[in-house]
C-alpha cells in the first residue's frame, strides 16, 4: 500500500513541476508575442502613412518606391505570420 502511495505522490510531484514549467512558458511566450505585437505596430506606424502617400500618387511615383514599399508590407505580413504561428 505504501508503494501505491508513494508512486501517487511522486505522479503528483511530477505533474505539478511540469505545470510549473509550463504556466512559466506560457507567460514568456505571451512577453514574446507582446513585444513582437510592439514591433509590427511600430513598422505598421511607420508605413501607414508611406501607403496612403503611395496611393495618393499612384502612377506618379518612381517604380523603386512601390518595391521599398512592398518590401516593407511583405517584412510586416511575415511579423503578423509569425505572431499568429506563435499563438
């Protein structure tokens, strides 16, 4: 009886460290996702307004800043890829 016993309590032990480890990564993982969400917001910020420019301009502008700018979208969809993966 004393085997049953002691087998549970290790179990026990066993799941509650593995909770642990798990509560602590889920709560790095939610720092990650929140600084990765900063990051994209601040590329998002910042080619906002280069878009709307764009748009304003269509035909008018040079052919290079229309790939800039789709680079630019291209490194944000990847970020919100990414973030989604993570999720």
């Amino acid at each position: 009886m004393s085997d049953v016993k002691e087998q549970m309590t290790k179990a026990l032990e066993h799941l509650k460290q593995q909770r642990d480890e798990l509560q602590v990564q889920l709560h790095l993982a939610k720092a990650d996702a929140k600084d990765e969400w900063a990051r994209l917001e601040a590329q998002w910020d910042a080619i906002k307004p280069r878009l709307e420019a764009a748009r304003e301009e269509v035909g008018k502008t040079a052919e290079s800043v229309g790939a800039a700018l789709g680079m630019a979208i291209d490194e944000l969809k990847k970020g919100y890829d990414r973030l989604r993966n993570r999720l």
